[in-house]
C-alpha cells in the first residue's frame, strides 16, 4: 500500500515592511524594528509560511511600484506621522513628504483584492488606519505618539503571534501585551480597525441615450456622482450594455435604497441632462468573508482512505488561492494538510469523466496529536523531505511513502 503526504501549499503570505526615516525629523531604529520581526517568523514554528520583503527610505512613488511587484498580503510602514495625521515618507532629498489619509486610501483600494492586513507603526495614524479600513479587511494605527521602544516591542508581539498561527485579532493583542511586558504605559495607544463586511446588491440604471453617444469619461462622471449622492464610495461599475446605455452596478444595499429613493421621488431623474429611463433591482449578494489566512488559517493534519475498487479524484476548491487536487488508487491512504474549513471533494473515475460523489469536511479527516508521529517527516530548508522511506513521484502530485 502507497501513502501520500503533501506538504504547506507553496503560496506564502507576503510582508511587505516599508520604512522611511526624514532627514529632517528624529531618528527612528526602524533597522532595529526590522531585524526583530524578521528574528521573530524566522524563529516561529510557521516560517516557511511567511515571505519578509522590505524598502528602504521609502518615496510615495515606491509604494505602488511595491506593492505590485511583491503583492504583498500584509503591509507594515513604520516611520514618522503629524499631528494632522499624515504619514511622513521621503522626497527627492530626503526630507519628510506628508500624504494625507485621501490620498493614502486610494494606494490601498487598488490592492484591496490581495492586502488583507496593514499595519501603520507610526505616531498619530489613527486617523490614516480608519480611512485605509474601508477598503482593507484589518487595519492598525497609532491613537497618539508612541515610544520607539513601545512600538518595536508591538511590532515583536504581533509577529511572534502571527508566526504561531494565530489570528489577526489574537496578533493585535499579543503586540499590545508585548509593549507592557516591557515596561511601557502605551499599550492602549495601538488601535485594531476592521472592514465591515454587508451584504452588496447589483442593480442597473437604464439612460435614455445611445451608447455611442456615451464616452468611458461621462460614464466615470456618472458613477462618481452616484457615488457623492447615494454615499457608497464602494460603488462599482460591472458591465455597459448597449441598446438605451444600461450600466449595471455593484453596491451597498443602503446605497442603492437612497438612489432608489431619490428616483421614486422625482428628485433624481436625470444626471448630466441625460433622462434616467428606468432603474431596477437585479440581485442581492451576500456578504464577503474575511480572508480565509486571517480568521480559518489553522493547518490540520488529514487522512482519507480511499475504500473502494475505483481510483477517485480528490479535490479542495473552496480556499480562495489554493487548489488542490490528487489521485488516489484503491486502498491507498492520503495524508495532506488543509486549513480547518476546507472541503475535500470525492470524484469517481478518470478526470475528464470524474463525478462528484461525496463532499467531506476535512475536519472530519483530521489526524489527533498522538497519530502525527507516525507520519513524521524531515524537511531540508527548501521544503523537501529528506526521508529516505519517501520518494518523489510528481512535480505536482507530492511526496509518496514507501510501505512494506
């Protein structure tokens, strides 16, 4: 009989630590702050789950150039923040270039879909963390000034937390906890915001024009007025349909109710002198879950037996970012690591004809603490078993254990 075992799926989660220190402003051990956090996951039971990419001296043009070349799921900045509540970078000669929350908040809807944490590890960015939090899931700031020792020591509570597969909230509180084991009185400076996930309702707005009549600029004019009006700032453009112009839109069900209102009263019936023919509700959506690596991230260990005289496909599709899938032979034993809430998808016969049979959580899979052993395995530093009872049989199939 052949045992599978597979691995951490190979997708990391990416820190992106931005740090930027003025010329003209007090000197900050942000060096200092970097090496504990990078100390810290490299020591954790979790590192090879963990990718640290750092900037230096960081511009406001660096931002976006980072967060698109690294698409980092978590991005650190520590510096200097005003009393205004900007956050202080640096210009062309090295001294302080404010950038206001507006401003900051744009950067970070652009990466919405793959930042799920910041953490802004500067002095008065509250003001920046809870505008930042309307389009990122979790977000930190800083209620007032904080020491640079307290912050290193926040800094170093959350990543010990986090390296031991903890969640963001169990982080945050760590990181707290931290800045008064050492001695400091600021622990209740740092601030958790998070993004309220509602339920989204897609509607159309039929405009009585034709679509060549219409250019992408009047049709960007019209989703910001519509915007400002009904106060959903997370109001999308999903598809133009031609015929009279029906643009169909995504939003907050709030949002939609004011236009709603406005239309039914006569006080909203056209924008830019173009008449509004018609305005109808088409779904509700339900709302988004938080990111699955921050709330339901605890691996468990699985086993599935494949019982019957048929090979089977096993599939996970439902972990946004990660599919898995592995054939099984009859009587063969799957080991594999999975997160808690993960469904392990049964499928009988060959690929291009494999039928859904059964759908099991693979918490019911899961291996207890005193079984694990029997499937212990030695990694090298690049994630390879160096087991000699294990031979690889596949780039993507995993790792096969060789029985007697």
């Amino acid at each position: 009989m052949a045992q599978i075992f597979d691995p951490l799926p190979s997708e990391r989660i990416r820190i992106l630590f931005l740090m930027a220190e003025p010329t003209n402003l007090a000197r900050l051990r942000l060096g200092q702050e970097l090496r504990e956090i990078r100390e810290k996951l490299q020591m954790s039971r979790y590192r090879d789950r963990f990718q640290l990419e750092s900037r230096e001296s960081v511009r406001t043009g660096d931002i976006t150039q980072a967060i698109f070349d690294i698409k980092p799921q978590i991005i650190h900045f520590s510096g200097h923040g005003n009393s205004t509540g900007e956050l202080c970078f640096e210009n062309i000669t090295g001294t302080a270039h404010p950038v206001s929350s507006d401003a900051l908040r744009a950067v970070f809807e652009l990466a919405s879909t793959e930042v799920q944490c910041v953490i802004l590890n500067a002095c008065h960015s509250k003001t920046q963390a809870k505008a930042i939090s309307s389009a990122i899931a979790y977000v930190v700031g800083m209620s007032q000034e904080i020491g640079d020792k307290a912050a290193i020591a926040f800094s170093v509570g959350f990543y010990k937390a986090l390296g031991a597969n903890r969640m963001i909230d169990e982080a945050f509180k760590s990181g707290c906890a931290e800045i008064q084991m050492e001695g400091f009185s600021e622990h209740l400076t740092p601030i958790l915001y998070k993004k309220e996930f509602k339920p989204k309702t897609q509607w159309e707005l039929i405009l009585k024009i034709n679509f060549d009549e219409l250019d992408n600029q009047q049709i960007e004019d019209i989703i910001d007025y519509l915007r400002k009006i009904s106060g959903d700032v997370s109001l999308k453009l999903k598809k133009v349909e031609k015929g009279s112009v029906k643009l169909i839109l995504e939003g907050s069900q709030d949002g939609f109710e004011q236009i709603k209102k406005l239309v039914k009263s006569g006080q909203l019936n056209e924008i830019f002198d173009i008449h509004i023919q018609a305005l109808n509700k088409k779904t509700d959506i339900p709302a988004e879950e938080p990111p699955a690596f921050i709330l339901k991230d605890s691996y468990i260990l699985c086993c599935y037996v494949n019982q019957t005289n048929k090979i089977q496909i096993v599939r996970i599709t439902n972990i946004a970012n990660w599919y898995f899938e592995r054939v099984v032979f009859p009587g063969q034993r799957l080991v594999f690591e999975a997160l808690l809430n993960a469904l392990l998808e049964i499928h009988s016969g060959m690929m291009a004809s494999a039928v859904l049979a059964d759908t099991i959580p693979c918490d019911r899979l899961r291996i207890e603490a005193e079984l694990e052993a029997d499937f212990e395995i030695t990694f090298s530093d690049d994630g390879l078993p160096i087991d000699e009872d294990y031979e690889r049989f596949s780039q993507t199939e995993g790792w096969i254990r060789l029985t007697e």
